[in-house]
C-alpha cells in the first residue's frame, strides 16, 4: 500500500500545509483504520488497499464529463478548476471561503475526529492541496441549482474536499457527482454547515468505471429549523465507501436521506451513516437501498443515536435490499441507540428477489424476461432516483441504471 509507506516514512507531501501535517501526525499514529471495528470489519482487505496503491496526483486536468453539457440555468464548477468562481460571486449570493475561513472551520472539525471513525476524513485532508479544496458561503433563495463535480484520473489517487456554509434563510439544490476513470482511486470528503431556517436538497451521484475506487465522506451539522435532504446513488466502483455523518446540533431539525448502492461482479460498495440528535424535536426518515448481482456485496449499517436531551425525536430508518444471484451478498445493520424515553424510533430490514408471480404475469403477456426485469428495477430504483435533485430532461439516471444492470 504504496500512500500508507509513504505516510510511515514521511514522505508523502513535499511541503504540506498545516492542516496537512496535522492529518498526517493523526495518521502516523493509526495509519490504516481498525479493521475489527464495526465501521470496517466487512471491507474487503484486498480491495481497500488496491485504493492504496496508486500514487497521488495534485494535478487536475480536465476530463469529459459522461453526464449533459452545463445548462445556461444551472451553476457547475469542478473542484481543482476554480476559475467560474468570480464569474459566479458577481451574479449570485455565493463568496469563495478565504484561506483563513476554511483553516479554521477544518481545524475545528479535525479537532473533533475519531482516530477510526473519520479515518477516511484525514486521509483526504492528509491528501488534498490547497487547489482542490473547495469552500463556499451562500446566501439567499434564489440561487440556481449547482452543480459540483468531483474526479480522478487514471492510474492515480487524487483527493478533494467541499466546504459549505450556508446562512440564515438560505434554500438550495446541490448535485454532487463523483466520477471515477479506470484503474484510479478518488477521496472526497464534504462538510456541510447548515443556519437556522436553511433548506438543502442535496444529491450525490457517484459512478466509476473498471477498477476505479471511492472513500467519499459527508459531515452535516444542521441547526435550528434547518432541513436536509439527500438524495444519493453509487454504482460501477471496484471498492467504494459512503460515510454519512449529521448531528442535528440543538434539535428540532429535519433530516429525509434516502440513498442506493448498486454492485456488480465482484465490486463492494457500503454505506454507513451516523445521525446524531443533540437537542429534542428531531426528525429523521430514512431509507436505503441495496442491489447486489453476480459475485458482488453490499453493505449497509447505519446508526440512529439519541441522548437523554433529545426528548420528542421521531425518528425512522429502513434498510430494504434486492439479492439478483445466489452468489451475491448483502450485509445489513440499521440500529438505534436510545437513552431518551419521549421518542417515536423505529428500524428494519428486508432483503428479497425480484417477484417471480410479477415476473410471470408480465411474460405471459408478451413481455420478455429482461424487460419484465427491467420494469421491476425501474420500479425499485425510481423512488431513490427521485429523490435526488437533478432535472429529468439532462439527466436520465434511471435509463442509465437500467442499461447497466
């Protein structure tokens, strides 16, 4: 694992920057996460440390992106070619974070860290150079919806982060999509800072081609009356790892997640997800989806904690998962942890096949075996699709999705 020895050594960053040499102090310390833990006891150790094994690229050339040509009503920028940004400040709500705003608020989060609970976090701010780091402060309603883009180039590891702060009264939609060349491993890690009375519909889409990789990482702090919303898909990675972490800092917040992986051959992807509840009246309804085909296997653990001051959460989590081979495996775990005794928390879990009666009643009226199929994963995929903000007539993700499975 070529990033861990150069870690060991200290020879991975010619002239790192102060947070830098901070991640790296942490990570000389534990320099690969505790694989018996919950969070990585079911990561594949081969393939975690093929994510490893590629060099680090601090260039960002530019890449076709796979996805619609940028519409004249939406704002996209890719992180590491900050350039739209002035453009941007001069017609919307929206500044770039000075350096000194963004050392601040990261050194306050690393201050936070959990050695093996954000041990994707300080590799990534371990990894990324100043030009690929992102921050941005918006304010307002009528800001358009952005879209941010994220990659790696092959035969290499390239990481970078996206800091958000949004303000008082300030409503947006978001698309993150995260793209993958072959034989190539990406790290992004994204904070968000959400004020009293803001609205995010947040979406993540990540897709990667042959033997790409993906430790993509989300930290939420939401405050008073805010409401997030995250729509999220990933598919067509070797190994990926989605973290979700939100704390709903004071209560009476809302939180809706609702999120799928999709794995193929022998590729793993997971989800793990974190909510915390720090005040009362909190509210949380999630759902989250597994398709695992072939020889592949998807995980899903997620965790709902809720402390004595959280008096009056209403909380839901559901894991549901389709299992399309009998060589495939899906590993699920949604749980809660609950100290207040004035809450409404639930949890469950179901993992099933494609419905053979549907099936039949579909072929005996002259439809095909792989259309029948293909409806009924239409079916399944459409509710997470559309959730996830991005305009129908651009993006057809369910057309997508359905090619490739």
């Amino acid at each position: 694992m070529e990033i861990i020895e150069q870690i060991k050594t200290n020879k991975l960053i010619d002239n790192p920057t102060e947070i830098q040499k901070i991640c790296l102090h942490k990570l000389r310390e534990s320099p690969l996460p505790n694989t018996k833990s919950e969070q990585w006891r079911l990561s594949n150790k081969l393939k975690f440390s093929n994510f490893l094994d590629y060099s680090v690229n601090e260039k960002d050339p530019k890449f076709d992106i796979p996805f619609p040509e940028n519409s004249e009503s939406n704002i996209r920028l890719i992180i590491g070619q900050n350039y739209q940004i002035k453009l941007i400040e001069e017609n919307y709500s929206i500044q770039q974070l000075s350096e000194d705003e963004l050392d601040k608020y990261i050194k306050e989060q690393i201050s936070r860290f959990d050695q093996n609970e954000n041990w994707s976090d300080l590799l990534n701010l371990s990894l990324s150079c100043t030009k690929n780091i992102l921050g941005l402060k918006i304010n307002g309603s009528k800001i358009p919806p952005i879209e941010i883009f994220s990659h790696a180039s092959s035969n290499s590891l390239n990481a970078k982060t996206l800091v958000i702060f949004l303000e008082k009264n300030c409503d947006i939609e978001l698309l993150q999509v995260n793209l993958g060349q072959e034989n190539s491993s990406l790290s992004q890690s994204t904070f968000f800072c959400l004020e009293e009375n803001c609205s995010v519909n947040h979406g993540v889409v990540s897709y990667g081609e042959n033997r790409s990789n993906l430790l993509n990482s989300l930290n939420i702090i939401q405050h008073k009356n805010s409401e997030y919303n995250l729509g999220s898909l990933h598919f067509k990675f070797n190994f990926a790892r989605f973290e979700i972490s939100i704390t709903q800092s004071t209560g009476n917040a809302k939180t809706n997640i609702k999120g799928m992986q999709i794995t193929k051959k022998d590729e793993q992807i997971s989800t793990y997800t974190k909510i915390d509840f720090n005040g009362p009246n909190g509210f949380l309804d999630q759902i989250n989806k597994s398709l695992a085909d072939d020889k592949s296997h998807a995980i899903f653990e997620g965790s709902i904690i809720v402390p004595k001051i959280a008096q009056k959460t209403d909380a839901s989590q559901l894991s549901r998962n389709l299992l399309l081979s009998n060589d495939a495996q899906i590993d699920t775990k949604p749980q809660l942890e609950i100290i207040a005794d004035d809450v409404k928390c639930k949890h469950g879990a179901t993992i099933s096949q494609l419905n053979e009666e549907e099936l039949f009643y579909m072929r005996t009226r002259g439809i095909t075996l792989p259309e029948a199929s293909k409806l009924q994963l239409s079916s399944y995929f459409q509710e997470i699709i559309s959730f996830i903000p991005v305009a129908k007539d651009r993006w057809d993700l369910l057309d997508k999705l359905l090619n490739e499975n």
